[in-house]
C-alpha cells in the first residue's frame, strides 16, 4: 500500500509517490533537516525481512555513497525507521530520456552531448570498480538545464538475490519481481548477451547497455525488439541490430563506435568506457561526413538537383503558373537543401536566409547542432538555450560552413560585393568578412525591447550605406558602411497612424530604399494597412503599394509578400513608379504576420532574390493568430474568463488595490498599458508613446508605473493620474522594470540589467520624492530581480540564481535580517497575498504557495505546495508577466487561447530550403501575360 502524504520516515516528509519498480517504492520527501527535496526508494517487506540480504545491501550501499560525479544522481544515505528502510536519494527534477525519446528520435547532435554526459558518469564509476548493471532510458534524466543524471548506479547488484537460480534475472531488479510484459521488457532489451546468460557481469556490460541506449536515440526503436522477454533475450544472444534503422545523416565514425560496443563477444567489444569518451568529444569538435544507409558514399547535392523541364509551365511549391506563348530563355531548376540535421531555421520573425547578390552562395541562421529549440523555450528559459549562428555555403558545394563569431546573429544580409556578412547581435548591428576574421562592431545601443529578437529587417546597399530601423517603433536610420553616427532616413507620420517603418531593402544602385509601413488602429495592429514606400536617400518618400509587405527589386520588377505568398508587379527604378498589376508568383511561404509577441510581428518573409534571378526561400506559411485572454483562477485551479475583456494579446496583469480593475501590457506594434473597469466593462488606455509594458499599481489605486522606451534605454515612469498623458520620469534606464511599490507608496523597487542578454540584473529603489537618484538593495555578482515588497512593507521577495538556478528568497526590508531561503527546486514571479500569510510563486507550469509565520523578528516559511498547472500562461522577463493575486484570493491570469500552441511553434520553424535557379526570367513571362 503506498505511503500517505505527510507520512515521517526520520527526517523525511513523504510529499508524493513518484513511481514504483522491482527495487520498490519511490516518494519525493523533504529533508527536515537540510531544508531539500529527496527521493525515497522504499524497500519491499520481503527484502527487509531478510536479514543476510539486508546487512549485504547495507554494504553495498555504503560503496555507492562514495560515487561523486555531476553526471550521477548521488545516495545520501540509508534511513531506516519503524515505518520501513529506504534509501536516499538525490531527488532529480525533469523528465527521463525514455520520455525524450517516446517524441521521436533525437538529433545526431543532441544525441552526442547526451551519450557523452552518460560516458563521464560511467567511467567516473568504472573507475570505482562500480557496474551500473541496469542502464536503461528510464534510468537517465534530463534536467531543465540539460544536464544528464544516471539514476540507480549499482542498485541491481546492491539488490539482487544471491539464491536466485533463473538466469539473468538476479541481474536485472526489474525482471526478477515485475509482471507487466512492458516494464519485462524495458529492462530485458537493454542486457548485454552475458548478463542474459546469468554470467558475471563487468564494465562492459555497462558499455554494451550504454551503446544500446545511443542506437534508441537515434533510432526511437530498441536495438533488439521482441514481443516477449524470451524473444528479446534470443534476438540479444542470435541477431544482429537491424543498422538500417540508424539515419542516414550519422556519422560513420558514431556509427562504428556503436558496432564495436554492441560486439557480442565482451572480449572484442570496446574494453573501457572512456575509450567511447574521446570519441564522443571528437565527434562533437568534428563530426565529419555522414554515412548514409550500408556505408554508401554520400553525394554532393548538387547530383540531387531535380531539373525542372524548360516548357511554359512553371511549377513551385504547389502553385501552378499559367503557361505562355513566348519560350524560357534559361532552363528553370528547383532543389531543396536541408538543414544540417536537428537544425531549424531561427528565423525569430526576421530575415534568416539571403542569397549574396550573384547568387553564388546563401547565408542563413540556423540553431546550434542539436539543439531543438521554439519560442516557447527561448520565453521559460529566459534565453538559455543553445545560440543559433550564421551558415554559408556556396551553392557548388556540399556542406555549410558557420560563420565565427556569429552566435545569437538574427538578420543576416550581404554586402553589395557579396565579400562581406551583416548581422545584428544583441543590442548591436556588426559585419565581418567571409576571408576570416573578427567581426566589427557598427552600430551600438538599438533600442530593441527584447535584444534576443533585433529590429525587423536591415540592408546594405552599394553607395556604402546600411539602412535599419533603431526599434520597433521607430523610422529608419542609416550609417555608413564603415560605422560613425547613424542618421535619421525616415520619421513615423502619426497622423497617419504609422506604428513602425521596417523591413527595409536597398534598390541596386543604392540610390534609394524599399521599406513597409506598420499601420495600426487604436486595437489591433491592421496588416491589411501595410504598405510599401521607397524613400530616395536624396528626396521624398513615395507610397507604392497597399496590402503589401517586404518588397524586394530585381529584373524590373518588385517582389513583395502578403498572407504568405509573394506577388510580383512591375516597377521601373528610374522613375520609382509601379507598373500594372500585382500578380501571384508563389505560393507556400514562411511569413511573420502573427505570433504571441510584438517582437514576432514583423511581417517579414523568409526568401531572397539574387541580382541573377535566384531565389531561396523557406517553405512554410503565415503563422495562425495566437490572442491571448485574462482568467479568473480559483485556488482548485478552475479558471474563468474575466468577463468584458477581448481575447486579444495581453501580458503582466496586475489587479488594482480595490479589486475592481486589471491593467494590462499589450503585445502590439505600440505596446501600451490599458485598464480594464470590470464594473462598468470598459477599457481605458493609460499611456500614449513609446512602447510600455509591466505596469504596477500605487497602494492607493491612483496611479501606474510601467517601464517606457520613449527616451532612449528603458526607463520607469509614473503616470500622475489615470487616463492622463501627464507622466513623470523616475529612472534613467537602460533596462529598469518596476516591479512593486512600497505600502507608503514613496519608493518604488524595480530590476535593473538585462539578465538574458548577459548582463547582471540587479535590484535597486527610487524615491519618488528623488527621481533618478537611486539606491541599491541588493547588488552581487548574481542576478537579483523581480522584487515584490509584502503588504505590510516590511519583507521582500525576490529571485535569485545565486545557487545556479533561480530561487525565491525573503528578507527584512529595509533591513537588517536574515536572508529565507523559500524554494528549494526553482522558482520565478514572486506575490504576495493580499490578506493571509502566504507568497506565492510560479515554477514552470505551477504556480505554488508558501504559508508563513512572523516569529520575532524572524521570516519562517513552510514547505511550498503546489496549488494547480497554468500550461498556457502567456509572459516572461524580468517582472511579474503571467499572474496577478487579488484582494479577494482569487489568481488573475493570461493564457494563451489557440489550442495546441507547442505544436504551433515547433510547425513554423522551417527544416529545409528551396531553391529556384533563374527564376525572375520565369516571373517577367508571368507579368507579361497578366491581364
């Protein structure tokens, strides 16, 4: 029967069952007396009553407790009580690799980076003289920073029962006692052919295990598949892996490595497991060519060109073009390049794929090898994933080349000579040259909200000048190609609603530049209001097109993108005037037109146009729109729609003192902070320029703060009255978000820095008596933020990654005291309640709670619960942005409302290329027959 909740074992509360095997029981317990999460592995009755088996476990037990490696989940020890014995565990967060797995395969390069982990951690105990004897998926996890942890290191042997006759199975715990065929097998598949034979076992059973795992990762099948246990142990002992099953991209050398530890023979198999080590390492330095299905050569891609046949008729992704009667100049050639494998195109909604303009080679961002990452983890792990870089490769060549010294790159472009690479990197634009070399810094400080996505769009055109707009909000600027000081090319015309100028594309001699302008109205931003000007550098801007979005010239014509197709209309450069009509071209095309952000509406389309007529682009379509909406959530978990308010796109609510309205940041072209009257159903607009976010009530209701980028830098403002344009400035920036007020409302605290673009965030004050004149509260070499003052204004939350993840803490405020240490297992967005001793906090999907006590002068917490999931909630950064607690008790969150939003994410990033040789001769046919 499984143990209650609450139930003590010494020190240990049992808080939850976590699964249950052939070794027992497993509870996720905490330490009273170190303050930490454990895991509890509760031995069966039977095996405790057996006196000569437990007195060798205890032994046994002891010789694991020395393994001290980052890669192995460690044994602190043995408890036992009244209740029964168990043995204590490191309690490891995340989910196992048989998990990972059941999602499919994994990339060749995700696949190098876990084995290796799971190498170090095995040679770490060989070196012991310690066999794990047990190695299987669901013995390995992943945590939320990617570090692998073996689980379970010798537990089979510390177990096993010496007068156990069946062969194998004493060597396997989860066969000897277990009756499901499933979990039979889930072990049985995983025996070295001595292990199945009941024979002595050593390191290289460990390795044999370890390969079997390599080859279900890049396979998501097991090496040896049977129906039953009896089959799996004859296709063990007799057969041979059906080696087809591995992807034709991995490499040869990983490829061998697997064949020689997967040797049935232990004396011909790989003898230590370091030797695999070192192999991993090289492979990961260089992974060398792939070896496609029975070791055949590999062809250069250009032998996988599909010619497409010189006629009248013009056929691309799926869209027929209407024949001609005059004939094809140049033979018409369309093939596709993939991504290297597990890459996707990070594209982030700017402009990730150009050709140069002799159409010789393409550049594009991709992510880091193996490293599968959405928007959504870029959001929950505050930017702490693998950087995506720039690729280049000539199209007369097999493989791409990364480009050095391009990590987090977004909005690649080509010099007009092709010699040369631009890009933008953090709050930064840069070039360097494709010869080799560092790149050059051009452009500092654009005013960017989120650095990790970059303005929309920059080009460089060939009288020496780069083009770009500084924000998303802003006009266009321009510098010369050699740096200096940019200049103002553009101004937004309010009166005409103009929210940005972006996506800007030199014409080819330079003397002018294409650009879209971002119209909206006072609700939504109106894509059908793009349009698209041409601005001379020497001259007036002039509107070209209307519905219409990143255009591009080439061989007398403007190509331009709407709702995920690209059209073509005429368009003579010497008089910047358009020609006809507009005419569909192309069909089936990655374009950014919506997204859970203002950073992802960009309206850029991910394909480029050679001065050759080439074109590359990514296959894909327009993203479905993904609002958002405000719900009532219940303690139990039941949410409800916050009734009046439009499912549009909101973040950061925060419920005003009274109760009775919700400000909000909304996620547009002008972001701005609105006010929701939930007694008269209306919604007021608070701010009136720049673009803010993350508002804060005054203790009293009367005002906001929210951050503003209308100067430059981010900086706090308070609005002196509601629905007023009359603000004050209180902090100088550049990253300051404000997060809570005081109670006697005459400070504010906010996080200063930007954590996820690498800078130290930190927490400081502002007297509102004292503008700009601010102070530190809490200042270390970690990143301090989010801090949230408790409702009597004598304690302060905050979150700190101090420990090497992000927990909540308390302390006196404004001091002295001893610092809480609250969480134990992350946490993020700190509250407090309004009327009861309890803080509450998010932790991935959970949102927990934590009652407390004043004992003196003392902050005394209790263990967190979990109140209930939100695994939509919508929101990141360095304040408050998914939840809010209202006076009443009740939760106020934003949540996403497309369903199946994950998946979303994962179809918009784009795996491969496609490529059109001589394509706008075809698109000139096109133009000429057109109505």
């Amino acid at each position: 029967m499984p143990l209650p909740s609450g139930l003590e074992l010494g020190p240990y509360r049992i808080i939850g069952m976590l699964g249950s095997g052939g070794m027992g029981e497993v509870y996720r317990a905490r330490d009273s007396r170190l303050g930490r999460d454990v895991a509890l592995k509760v031995l069966p009755d039977a095996f405790v009553q057996d006196q000569e088996r437990l007195a060798r476990f205890r032994r046994e037990a002891q010789v694991l407790g020395a393994l001290n490696h980052p890669n192995i989940a460690s044994i602190y020890g043995l408890e036992e009580t009244g209740s029964g014995i168990a043995l204590v565990l490191e309690y490891v967060d995340g989910e196992t690799l048989a998990d990972r797995i059941d999602r499919g395969a994994l990339p060749v390069d995700e696949v190098l980076q876990i084995a290796l982990q799971i190498a170090e951690a095995l040679e770490n105990a060989h070196e012991k003289a310690i066999v794990h004897r047990d190695l299987k998926p669901a013995n390995i996890k992943i945590t939320a920073q990617g570090t692998i942890k073996v689980l379970d290191f010798g537990l089979a042997k510390a177990i096993e029962d010496d007068a156990s006759t069946e062969p194998g199975l004493s060597l396997s715990p989860t066969v000897s006692v277990a009756t499901r065929a499933g979990v039979i097998l889930g072990t049985a598949a995983y025996m070295a052919p001595e292990q199945a034979r009941g024979k002595a076992v050593d390191r290289r059973t460990d390795i044999w295990a370890f390969e079997v795992v390599l080859f279900e990762m890049l396979s998501a099948e097991h090496a040896f598949q049977g129906e039953t246990v009896t089959d799996t142990l004859a296709r063990i002992l007799e057969r041979e892996p059906d080696w087809t099953r591995l992807p034709p991209h991995t490499p040869r050398l990983l490829r061998s490595l697997i064949k020689r530890c997967l040797t049935k023979n232990p004396r011909d198999r790989l003898q230590a497991i370091g030797e695999a080590r070192i192999q991993l390492q090289e492979l990961i330095q260089d992974p060398g060519t792939p070896a496609e299905i029975g070791d055949t050569p590999v062809f250069p891609l250009w032998k996988k060109i599909l010619p497409w046949i010189a006629a009248p008729v013009f056929l691309a992704a799926g869209y027929l073009i209407k024949p001609t009667a005059e004939p094809v100049d140049r033979m018409l050639l369309q093939f596709e390049q993939p991504l290297p494998p597990g890459q996707w195109l990070m594209h982030r909604y700017r402009h990730s794929v150009e050709l140069s303009p002799d159409g010789r080679r393409v550049a594009f961002i991709a992510n880091a090898a193996g490293s599968v990452v959405t928007p959504r983890t870029i959001r929950e792990t505050s930017g702490a994933v693998d950087q995506p870089r720039i690729y280049v490769r000539g199209l007369d060549q097999r493989d791409a080349v990364a480009v050095a010294g391009t990590e987090g790159a977004l909005n690649v472009f080509f010099s007009p000579d092709g010699q040369w690479l631009g890009f933008q990197q953090g709050q930064q634009i840069k070039k360097t040259s494709l010869v080799g070399g560092t790149p050059t810094t051009l452009v500092e400080n654009l005013r960017l909200a989120d650095a990790a996505f970059g303005p929309p769009g920059i080009s460089w055109g060939s009288k020496g000048r780069i083009v770009f707009p500084r924000g998303l909000g802003d006009g266009l600027s321009i510098i010369a190609d050699t740096g200096g000081d940019p200049q103002a090319l553009t101004t937004l015309d309010a009166a005409s609603h103009e929210a940005s100028h972006r996506l800007p594309h030199f014409l080819p001699d330079g003397s002018a530049v294409l650009f879209t302008v971002l119209r909206y109205t006072t609700v939504t931003p109106d894509w059908k209001r793009a349009q698209i000007w041409v601005k001379p550098l020497d001259g007036d801007r002039k509107l070209l097109l209307e519905d219409a979005m990143d255009a591009r010239y080439v061989n007398r014509s403007l190509i331009f993108a709407r709702q995920g197709k690209l059209y073509a209309v005429g368009f003579d450069p010497s008089t910047l005037n358009v020609t006809g009509r507009p005419v569909q071209v192309l069909d089936g095309i990655t374009h950014s037109l919506y997204g859970d952000a203002l950073i992802t509406w960009t309206g850029a389309a991910q394909f480029s146009v050679a001065t050759n007529g080439s074109l590359v682009y990514a296959p894909g379509s327009i993203e479905p729109p993904l609002a958002s909406e405000l719900v009532w959530v219940s303690r139990a978990g039941t949410a409800t729609p916050v009734a009046g308010m439009k499912p549009l796109f909101r973040f950061a609510p925060r419920v005003s003192p009274d109760g009775k309205r919700i400000a909000t940041s909304e996620l547009y072209v002008n972001k701005d902070i609105w006010v929701f009257d939930s007694g008269r159903g209306t919604e007021d607009r608070v701010t009136y320029e720049g673009q803010n976010a993350y508002p804060i009530w005054s203790p009293d209701g009367s005002r906001i703060a929210f951050r503003s980028d209308r100067s430059s830098g981010f900086r706090i403002y308070v609005s002196n009255a509601l629905n007023s344009r009359d603000v004050t400035e209180v902090t100088s920036g550049p990253f300051d978000v404000p997060s809570s007020w005081t109670a006697d409302g005459k400070e504010i605290l906010f996080t200063r820095g930007n954590a996820a673009a690498g800078a130290n965030s930190d927490i400081y004050v502002v007297s509102l008596d004292r503008p700009h004149q601010v102070g530190a509260v809490i200042a270390t070499p970690a990143n301090e933020r989010l801090p949230e003052i408790s409702p009597d204004g004598k304690w302060l939350a905050y979150i700190s990654n101090e420990s090497g993840r992000d927990e909540l803490y308390v302390q006196a405020y404004p001091g002295p005291g001893q610092r809480v240490t609250v969480s134990s297992d992350g946490a993020t967005e700190p509250a407090w309640s309004k009327n009861t001793n309890e803080l509450f906090y998010r932790n991935g999907i959970h949102l927990m709670a934590v009652r407390f006590r004043i004992s003196g002068t003392q902050f005394v917490s209790e263990t967190p619960t979990m109140l209930f999931e939100r695994p939509e909630y919508v929101g990141a950064g360095n304040s408050r942005a998914t939840f809010d607690v209202a006076p009443d008790g009740r939760f106020v969150f934003s949540q996403r409302v497309t369903e199946r939003a994950a998946e979303r994410e994962r179809q918009i990033f784009p795996t491969t290329l496609r490529f059109i040789l001589n394509w706008a001769d075809e698109t000139q046919r096109v133009l000429a027959g057109a109505p």
